[in-house]
C-alpha cells in the first residue's frame, strides 16, 4: 500500500487533546527538520510550530551520526519549544519525547517498546527511533531561549532494505498494510509529549522510561565525556542518570554519554 502523504487534517484525526496548540509546517524535503526548526525560532516562531518532510537529505542524530531518511517511509519531525525556566532541562525534554514515542507505538501498532538510555527506541532488539533535542541558552534570562526536540521514526523498511550496518541494527514498525500509520503516530506523540512537557518538573513520564529501559540489569560497555568502560547496568535514578557497577566494581551515575548493551 503507497504511503498516505502528510497532513494537517491526517495527523490531528489521530489526537483526543492539544489540536490547536501546534501549527504544522510540512515539506517534501529539507536538509534537516531540526536546522529549518531552529531557522524559524532565530526568526520568532512561536512554541508549538511542528516541522515535517518525507524526507531529510542531511538528517543526524546525536554525536553527528547520520540518520537514514528515505521518502515516504519514516517520520521526520522537530518539534519547537519555548521552556520556561523550570522546564529548561534538556535531558528532561529528550527523555520525555522517548516515552511519547514509546506509548504512541504501542498505542497505534500494539507492539512493546523499550528505550536505550538515553534517547532510542526500540522493538523486538532494533533501533526505530531517535530524538535529538538543540537549543540555544539564554544567559540575561538563565534559561533555553528555545529548544527544538527532532524524532526520526522508522515506520516502513525502505523499498531496498536499511543500507550497510543499519541491516542489522534497524527496523521498521509496519510492512506498509495499514494506511495511514504516519499520520496516527505522529498526532499520538504530540499529544502525549505536549502532556508531559507541560508538567516537566513533575517527571510523570519516569515510571514508564524505568519499566521500559532495554539496559536494566544487563551487562553494557559505556562512554562519558572522555572515559569509557564496561559493567553492569543497574537502575535509571529519577534524574535519569544510568546507574552502573563497572568492572573494578565501583558505582557510576552517567548523566550524559552513551551505553550500549555488551556482546558476548
């Protein structure tokens, strides 16, 4: 079934609340969805403006890492916010996004989710999601200026198949058959997302990121800032730090960083 084009209509048919507080901005292609969402916060957006393409010719996620963005087979969304204060905490705008994404997959497809400490998503093992949250800090008033929080999701494999070692690490969430997958999922994790983003300080997403981290109790190699290592992953705290006992035994709380489940 060829996928149904993106749409204003087709995305707020899917959501019970929060219609109108987003504007859509939608695209056959941009370099980026994050870059042309941070263009339109430098000219005076307002919160809420939502930025969608079919495709990204120059889409990345954390650390700079491509992210493999084919037309018509994914979603590519940047979401702009304007925090306040006690809602300018990054890791708390990244980690609420990855439980949106989360419920919303499972809400719409019925599949489990799990969550990779910090900000990926997966089922069934691979990867379908990543979040990427910039932003720009405003010093005289001691919070973001704005931040713009970008979702990739693989909803569909590409008519060819992931390229290279994506083959193996990611996945699609439907092989095409039910309409208008995109549309659903996207008014799904707006909808959850804007819930929690307005409540921020009040962490209501930290029960289900902990139920549904991948690395829990699972032997991980880890990188932060500079140091890397290897233990076992023990716990997310309520910061959502990632709790590990490594290899000479001692206790690390990662605030920021990487962790990735160790192979045998």
């Amino acid at each position: 079934m060829k996928p149904v084009p993106l749409s204003e209509t087709s995305i707020q048919s899917g959501m019970d609340r929060y219609k109108n507080v987003f504007t859509f901005h939608i695209y056959p292609s941009v370099a980026s969805t994050n870059d042309t969402a941070r263009d339109m916060a430098a000219a005076g957006q307002a919160e809420g403006a939502v930025v969608l393409a079919e495709r990204q010719t120059r889409g990345r996620g954390r650390q700079g890492r491509p992210f493999f963005s084919p037309e018509g087979t994914g979603i590519y969304m940047s979401l702009l916010l304007r925090p306040d204060p006690e809602q300018s905490r990054p890791e708390l705008l990244t980690t609420a996004a990855a439980v949106a994404v989360a419920k919303a997959i499972e809400e719409v497809t019925g599949k489990q989710a799990g969550i990779k400490w910090v900000n990926d998503v997966f089922i069934d093992g691979k990867k379908v999601c990543g979040i990427l949250t910039e932003g720009a800090f405003d010093g005289r008033a001691g919070k973001l200026a704005y931040a713009v929080v970008g979702i990739g999701v693989n909803v569909r494999p590409p008519e060819n198949g992931f390229p290279g070692e994506l083959a193996e690490t990611a996945a699609g969430l439907s092989d095409g058959g039910d309409g208008d997958v995109r549309g659903r999922l996207i008014g799904k994790i707006l909808e959850k997302y804007w819930g929690y983003y307005k409540a921020l300080p009040e962490k209501a997403f930290y029960a289900d990121y902990k139920e549904r981290s991948i690395l829990t109790g699972k032997p991980v190699t880890f990188q932060s800032g500079q140091e890397t290592g290897q233990g076992m992953a023990l716990d997310i705290d309520p910061d959502f730090a990632l709790i590990v006992r490594d290899d000479k035994g001692h206790i690390r709380r990662l605030i920021s960083g990487e962790a990735r489940a160790k192979l045998a």
